[in-house]
C-alpha cells in the first residue's frame, strides 16, 4: 500500500493527551512569544521561513498553529493559509483572522487531501508526542499532504534546553527542578506533573535525530536552523530587543551561526526543513 492509499479499514483517529490541552486552554502561549524576550523566538522563525518558503500565493497548511500567531504574517504576506490545530479555542481564536481558515484535528491524522498543499508548517505538533512512532506517523502525514516538491518545516525543542533555561533563571539550584530538568536531559522526556505549571507532556529533541525522523516519513532533508542561537541565554536579551538598532544586530549574529553544527544544540529550538521528492 502506498502512502496516498487508505486501507479498507478505517484507522482509529488519535486523540491529545487531556493535559497538553488543558496547558495551551490557559492562553499563555501568544504573549509569550509576542512579548519580552519571546519575541526573538517569533521574529527568528518569521525570518528563516520568508527566507526558505516557496514564493506566495502558495498553498499552505500550518499545523498547531495555535491562535495564529504565524498564520496571521503568512497570510498578509499572500499565502493561502489553513490552520489545524487540536485545541478549540486556538481554532476559533486563528480562524478570526484576515486570509486564514481553521478547523480542529491531529498532526498524526491530518484532515487534508494528498498532495493539496505547497507548505506544510509544524511550528509545535512534534514537541508533544513524546513517542518516536507517533513523530514519524505525523512527519508522514505532512509527507502525504505536501505535493511533490513541497516543502516541510518542523520545530523542535532541543534536548538540553530545559536544563539551560532553569540554568538561566537560576531555578536549577532548587533541588527537585534540578531533578525534573536533569531526567529531561537523560531521555527528552519531560514528563507531566501538575506541581509544575510551567509546562506539560513534552519531548525534547536531539537535532540529529530530528534528520533520522525525516528520512524515516520519506522526506529529504535539506537543512537545519537554530532559532534562538546562543542570544536567548543572555540576560539583556529582552531589553536588546526593545532598541531597533541592538534588535537587528542581535537578528543579523543569531542569522550568522543559526546553522553552525557545533551550536546547533545550543539553541532553544530547531527548525528542520525537508522536501517531498
């Protein structure tokens, strides 16, 4: 059977777990990118995908896409933009917006055609499933769903990016952080508990690995990019932002390194883009 063939039997849909939907229902999420030191998280992934997309108009489907905090540039730079997103209120809250459709549903059974869209974003799906099975049935759904010759974009978390930041804060000198954050370090596991409100069910990757997963869906990868760099652990970062001129030239550094393999890891998040042959 081959991947754009649908068995005769229909498969059993997967469903998210009740605690990642229960943390993003908390709509926290927006303003952490939009706002403070999060904003070198939006601004660095906005200026990779204007440099790596296929020229607009393009078809392009942004799954987990949340409230649309992408969604909303990608249109207004010309694309045909769709969200599908698990959570109802990201659903209802992206589908507000000028040029931009959304419906419910899961990156591991995406609700779209074969082969009818240009882009297919994962901007979050892959943090959240903490099984290597479950990241290549999505990677292979955007497989599916991505024309020939289209292209693919994933985020990922990296591997040590917990013990960094809980570093940063200073919250690894609390005893049990230190032991969360050192589990997640070991396995990528970051493993849901509710005294610890400040995240949920997660994985976080090895970049190599992220290729591997790629291969694996039958995507050729073409290059990784690290989004943060090494600036989001500097403690001036957010008021660096705040001046258009220290803005750009902390941009134009993170530009300068975003895929240098001995720093690769050193970044917050990863975005690994592939293509459907």
């Amino acid at each position: 059977m081959t991947r754009s063939q649908t068995a005769t039997t229909e498969p059993q849909l997967p469903s998210v777990r009740e605690e990642i939907v229960a943390y993003y229902e908390q709509d926290k999420e927006d303003a952490r990118i939009r706002e403070g030191a999060g904003r070198l998280e939006f601004w660095r992934t906005q200026d990779i995908l204007r440099r790596l997309l296929p020229e607009a108009p393009a078809r392009l489907l942004d799954v987990g896409g949340g409230t649309g905090i992408h969604a909303e540039w990608l249109a207004a730079d010309g694309y045909e933009v769709e969200v599908v997103d698990p959570v109802p209120m990201h659903v209802e809250r992206s589908g507000r917006l000028p040029g931009v459709t959304a419906r419910l549903g899961d990156a591991r059974a995406l609700p779209a055609e074969d082969a009818a869209h240009d882009i297919v974003l994962f901007l979050g799906p892959l943090y959240h499933l903490p099984e290597r099975p479950d990241r290549v049935r999505a990677l292979s759904e955007a497989y599916r769903a991505v024309r020939p010759g289209g292209v693919v974009v994933a985020a990922t978390i990296n591997r040590f990016a917990g013990l960094n930041d809980t570093l940063r804060q200073g919250n690894y000198f609390i005893p049990e952080r230190r032991t969360r954050v050192d589990a997640v370090s070991a396995d990528g596991r970051h493993r849901y508990s509710s005294q610890d409100p400040n995240f949920t069910t997660a994985y976080f990757a090895d970049p190599g690995e992220v290729q591997g997963e790629f291969t694996e869906a039958g995507l050729v990868c073409e290059g990784q990019y690290g989004v943060e760099g090494v600036a989001w652990l500097m403690g001036g970062v957010a008021e660096w932002l705040d001046d258009p001129e220290r803005r750009e030239a902390v941009l134009a550094a993170t530009r300068r390194i975003e895929s240098e393999p001995s720093l690769l890891g050193a970044s917050g998040h990863v975005l690994t883009v592939g293509r459907r042959s």
